[in-house]
C-alpha cells in the first residue's frame, strides 16, 4: 500500500481522466494534495505525481527535510528544468529517500478521445496580441513542450509540416515555422536521450502539421447546426474542470429540481449524436426514446405520440426508474428543444443562407451570389437578429471581399447599430491576417484560395443549403492523406526529406524500420486489424467544435487516427471577445505569466512540535493498517521562505527530543542557513 500524493497542477491531470475511487482500488491507501498540511507518515511509501514547478519542488524538499514518508517514487508530468533536477539530485537526504524517478510526459488535458485541450485560453492573446511580443518565445517553448509531450504519449516520432501564408500581411504569420522548429528540436532531444522512442511498432509513421487560427477565420463565426457546435454557440454551456448544461430534471413531478449535467465521454447519448446534423438529431433522439419505451413497455402510456418533444418529455418525467437514462434523455431532449427554438426566434434560417454564401462564395445552386450586401444590411436592420450575430455578419461581409472601403464599415455598423467598441474588433483583425480596408483606388488582385472550393455530389438538397461551408482543416487533412498537399504552403521542417518521408508517410511505411516494410506493390486491401497511421492537427490560437468534428469525418473516410490538439476550444462568442481584447492595455489581459508566481503554502514554515496530526478532510481515504500512526520523536527546524537559488544540503538530522535547541539559537541558525 501506497500514498499517492498530487500537487494542484497534477490534480487537474488526474481528475480529467479518472476518479478518486478508482485510484484507492490500486492499492492506494490514501490520496494527499502536497501543498496542503499533512502529517508524517513513516510506516508507508509515496507516490509523487507532480508539475514540475518550483513551489512544487519547495514542498517536495520540505517532505524529504522532514522525512515525511518511507520512501518515495517520483513521477513528473513534464521533463524538469536543469535548475529543479539540480535542487533535487544534489542533496543526500533526498536521494537516500527517492527510490524511482520517471517522467510521464502527460502536460495536456485529453476532452475526447481525439480531441487535446490544453485549457489555456491566454494562449490567443499571447500570440496574437501587440504588447506581447517579449512574451512570445516563451509562450512557444511552453506549447512546443506540450505538443512533444501528446507525441510521446502517443509514442508517434513524427514528420512536422506547418502552415506559411502564401502573402502574409501580419507579423504573426511566422508564428507556425517558429513553433514546428521548436517541436522538432524537442522531439530530437526526446529521441537523443531514450534510446527506445519511438518505440517499435508496425504502425506507418505519423504525421504532425502545425497551423493557427489565422488559416481560417470563417470557422469561429459561420453558424454551425451540428449538435455539439449549435449548443455551445447558442446555449449557456459552462466550461470549467468539467463540461456541463444546467437543466430541469424529473419536470414536473415532485422531485423536480434543476441540476448540471455533464456533457463528455461517459454519456453515450452524446457521443452518440454530438455531430449529428439537428434535423437528423431530432429524428433519432424520437427513435432513440421510442426504443427505450419499447424495451421498458410497463411505462408506455396510450395515447401519447411519441414523435413530440413536449410529449417524451412528459413521458420520461412519469419514469420513476431508471433514473441515469432518463436524466441524460432529459438533457438532451431540453438542449435540443432550446436550439431549435433560437434556431426559430432569432432568424438563424435566413442569417445562415447568407452566411454560408459569404463563407464558400457560391449561393444555394453553387452559382456565385449575387446582391449579397443587400441581403446583409437587410439582416442588420432585423430587429430579431441579435447583436453578436449582426457584428458576425459584417465580420464575414469584410472577409468574403477581402476588405472595404472605411467608410463602409461606418456604414455596416450604423445599420447594425453596433456599439464602436465593436468596430474594434473589426479592426484588429488585420493582426490574424485579414484584409480589413482598402484604398480607393485598389488594383491589388483577388487573394489565391488556400483550398480550391468543390461543389457537392448532391447539389440543392434542403439539408445542405444551411451546411455548404467545411472548415479549411479538413480540406487540409484531405489534401495530406492523398498526398497532394501543397508543399510550398505546408513546408517540411526538414525539408531534405520532402520527397522521401513524405510519400513514404502516404505509403503507410512503419516508423520502425524501413528495410523491414513490406514494399507498397506487394500490399493487398489494408485490413481492419491493422494499425492505423496516425495525423496529429495542432491549431495554435484556439480550435472550433466544426474543426472537431472535421477530424472524426476525415478519420472514419479515410480509416486514419487523426487527433485534434489545440490551447482552448473557441464559441463565437469568445472569438469576438478575445479578437476584441487584442487592442486593449495589456495590463487589463490578466495574464497567468503577469501574476505573482505561486509560493510554497505558510505552512512550511510552522514550527512543528510533538507528533503530526492528519488533520481531517485532507485526504481522501484514512488508512487504517497503521499509516494514521506517526513516529516522529523529535522537533524539526523552523523554516523561512526560500530563495530561488538551489538549497543546500541541511545539517541536522531528526533525532530525539534531547536535539531540539533553545529558541534563540535556533533563530540564528535559521536565519545564517537562509542567508538572511
């Protein structure tokens, strides 16, 4: 039996992956937060699994000073910076106590089962913002370790290519070289100092392209009636630790009560139909209740018609069993119900025949549009359009023509009634890449389409008039995996093997060995058994839920494992908040990197006396094999706030209680030890 003991950082970690109860059945006795007071626990070993930071690497040094555990097994979430490994190794009292160091390489926070957050949305205003120029490199290093640590995860050791705007107009449209040079350093250094990465694995090598928001800025505006992306554009989802919807349950009966539900991997109604289309939705979450009822007929009730919402909903409030299906039914039913009623109130039909006009450049035939400025200031002086939607609006209208004359945007956002603070927003598009204005007199030609634009096999059917518009990451993955992906666009980080790895990347050669790949003519039909290669798509600035679900349609069409990672996911609503932030002082960004650095807890540095006391709610279990009992005999010295210099090996040893010294004398030492 163990003590697993996490820091705050950590905790996060292993909260997105797992729960608590599932942690103690591993012969976890107890589960200890490091920054919290704890007591001394002699008779057990320790699990560390910890950030690498330097308050971290404080309390770990306490513990060792104090010898609070047996011994102790170090795992870091991350690799350490030379100045934390020095801090650790160097002193004899912690080596004779560690028994094991690893690094797990797990810096990143997995949303679904292809989908990588790293849940930092000031990664947009670090990039892209103006007064953070000093902070970018850093900023880099930092993303680039964590894109090395989903690769190492994955055990994927691959070719990097990277976007490079064919005519960049803003400064940060290096930002994709700068950070594919970095992750191709890390995952070099990774492979120079462990001998077994990649590991051996039949598996074709694995493809990383890097790009950022700057591709396409259409995505984070364009209304989207997929499941997942319509709710999180027009319902109040709350994003924390968790993903989750505050809905009624049991309506109507008399243990109604409001309640969050979460939406993520354990709920199978969502995984189910997150990227279905709404109208399809609709008609399978009736099916769906229909069979239930069918499987539970004791609780079907004659003469109701299932095919209402507003009737299965009174049905599922009357089921006083089966309580976890007929919560998530409840959810599901009411998020639904609630979209299609803004879909309805808020004019979202008519805004979305113009939007996707502007987004693809072809109307509902595929022919190009014609009166569309017509169309949106009809739209803009639509009371029932909301605010946010009309400024989305003007933002696709600048983009479709590559720029206005300035005072047609005075003019767009008089009929929109905007207030100019959102004219701010319109103009700090210029720094993703955006042509904003442009003069009177412009003979500069149309910009060259990223991707050519394709026209359905079915053209003019109802349900793809509103979704004509596909993000530019899949035609992107579309393009890599049939091997026609522009490379003056997408460049190689190592571009002496442009012809060689990047074809053999397309003929599914193992990374494992090349002379030992079966030769591609000899090949038959790939079988279902075989592993699958691997694409990894990071967007550096924030990723939308329709680029999501762009990745599962490429994967399952071209039978690939291609994994999101990105810093944030990104609504509209955010978009336009953090684009409108990019001309504010920075002082007002509340930047993590501009806070005061965490410090060890105050604790540390208590005089403890006598034998420590676990004090309750600290852990999550109480061992009861003798890890409550503590045998500590003697006093350990007082200690003040470190300094960031490495700290020296201490000079006393735990002993008996003949060894505490009088207060005075302990004072001096203190403050001689410290350098005070």
């Amino acid at each position: 039996w163990k003590i697993l003991v996490l820091d705050e950082g950590s905790k996060r970690l292993v909260d997105c992956v797992t729960k608590e109860d599932d942690i103690l059945q591993e012969n976890i006795t107890n589960i200890e937060q490091i920054e919290h007071k704890r007591g001394l626990n002699r008779s057990l070993d320790a699990v560390y699994l910890l950030s690498p930071e330097p308050h971290v690497v404080d309390c770990l040094m306490d513990d060792f000073e104090r010898r609070r555990y047996r011994r102790s097994y170090l795992v870091w979430t991350s690799s350490l910076p030379q100045e934390l490994r020095e801090r650790i190794d160097k002193p004899s009292i912690a080596r004779e106590q560690i028994a094991q160091t690893r690094i797990l390489n797990i810096d990143f926070f997995p949303r679904e089962s292809h989908l990588i957050t790293f849940r930092d949305p000031w990664s947009f205003p670090m990039l892209f913002h103006p007064a953070c120029n000093q902070l970018v490199r850093h900023h880099m290093e930092d993303l680039a370790k964590k894109i090395v640590s989903v690769c190492v995860s994955l055990g994927e050791y691959p070719t990097i290519r990277y976007y490079r705007p064919r005519n960049p107009l803003h400064e940060a449209s290096v930002l994709c070289s700068h950070l594919a040079r970095f992750v191709q350093e890390g995952l070099d250094q990774h492979a120079k100092y462990n001998e077994d990465f990649p590991p051996l694995s039949p598996r074709p090598r694995g493809v990383l392209i890097i790009t950022d928001r700057s591709m396409d800025l259409f995505a984070p505006l364009v209304h989207e009636f997929t499941y997942q992306a319509m709710v999180h554009d027009l319902l109040p989802i709350k994003e924390g630790e968790k993903t989750s919807f505050r809905t009624i349950v049991n309506q109507g009966a008399a243990n109604e009560e409001e309640k969050d539900m979460e939406l993520g991997e354990k709920d199978r109604i969502w995984i189910e139909n997150r990227h279905l289309h709404m109208k399809d939705l609709l008609e399978k979450l009736v099916g769906d209740f229909n069979k239930f009822r069918a499987d539970n007929p004791q609780f079907a009730e004659s003469g109701d018609n299932p095919s209402s919402l507003n009737n299965i909903k009174d049905m599922i409030a009357g089921l006083p069993q089966f309580q976890e299906g007929k919560e998530a039914y409840s959810l599901h039913l009411n998020m639904a119900q609630e979209c299609m009623s803004l879909f309805q109130n808020c004019q979202l039909p008519e805004i979305a025949i113009a939007e996707q006009s502007l987004a693809t450049g072809f109307d509902e035939d595929y022919k190009k549009p014609k009166n569309l400025a017509d169309q949106v200031i009809r739209l803009l002086d639509d009371d029932n359009v909301n605010f946010p939607d009309r400024l989305r609006l003007i933002i696709e209208y600048i983009l479709y023509r590559d720029g206005v004359f300035p005072s047609d945007i005075d003019k767009l956002l008089a009929h929109a009634r905007l207030p100019a603070r959102d004219g701010e927003v319109i103009q700090n598009l210029d720094l993703l890449g955006a042509r904003v204005t442009r003069p009177l007199k412009d003979n500069k030609p149309a910009p060259q389409l990223l991707f050519a634009r394709k026209q359905p096999s079915r053209p003019g059917m109802e349900d793809l008039s509103l979704s004509r518009f596909h993000p530019a990451v899949k035609a992107m993955l579309e393009e890599q995996l049939r091997g026609s992906l522009d490379q003056a666009v997408f460049p190689f980080t190592k571009p002496l093997l442009d012809a060689n790895e990047g074809l053999l990347s397309q003929n599914n050669i193992s990374q494992a060995s090349l002379r030992s790949a079966k030769p591609t003519w000899a090949r038959t039909r790939p079988s279902a058994m075989e592993p699958r290669q691997r694409i990894i798509v990071f967007i550096a600035g924030g990723a939308t839920h329709s680029e999501s679900r762009a990745c599962y349609e490429v994967s399952r069409t071209f039978s690939k494992d291609i994994y999101l990672v990105t810093s944030h996911m990104l609504t509209p609503n955010l978009f336009l908040r953090q684009v409108r932030d990019l001309s504010v002082d920075k002082r007002q960004l509340d930047l993590p990197i501009d806070r005061p650095k965490p410090k060890p807890p105050a604790h540390l540095f208590e005089k403890e006396t006598g034998p420590a006391v676990q004090p309750a709610g600290t852990g999550a279990h109480i061992s009861t094999n003798g890890a409550g009992r503590h045998t500590t005999s003697g006093s350990v010295p007082t200690m003040s706030t470190p300094k960031p210099h490495p700290l020296p090996s201490p000079s006393f040893v735990v002993g008996s209680s003949s060894s505490v010294k009088p207060a005075k004398e302990s004072k001096e030492k203190k403050r001689r030890f410290f350098n005070f």
